[in-house]
C-alpha cells in the first residue's frame, strides 16, 4: 500500500474506534444513571420486625 492509502485506512479505523466508544460511554451512562425521583425501598427484617422505609 502506498502513504496515501495507508493514511486513509489508518483514519477509517480510528473513526470507528472513536464511534464504537462514544457509544459504550453513552450506554454505560445510561446504565449507571442515579435515578432522577426517589425510588422507596421497604425492607423487612423477619427476626425482630423492623421495617426500614
């Protein structure tokens, strides 16, 4: 392959390493995002009876 080919391969590939990562960021985020309203949680303990809310 010659200089000019080369650079165009070398540039196609980072693009998409660029892209595939900017997408795993964004899914990642999604996945780990605080939830914006509380979310209630009631637990039970069934040896004493204490209920945590």
């Amino acid at each position: 392959m010659n200089c000019r080919r080369y650079r165009a391969c070398l540039m196609g590939v980072i693009a998409v390493a660029l892209v595939c990562g900017l997408f795993f960021c964004i899914r990642q985020g999604k996945e780990n995002k605080i939830p914006s309203e509380g979310t209630l949680v009631e637990r039970q303990w069934q040896d004493e009876g204490v209920q945590w809310a």
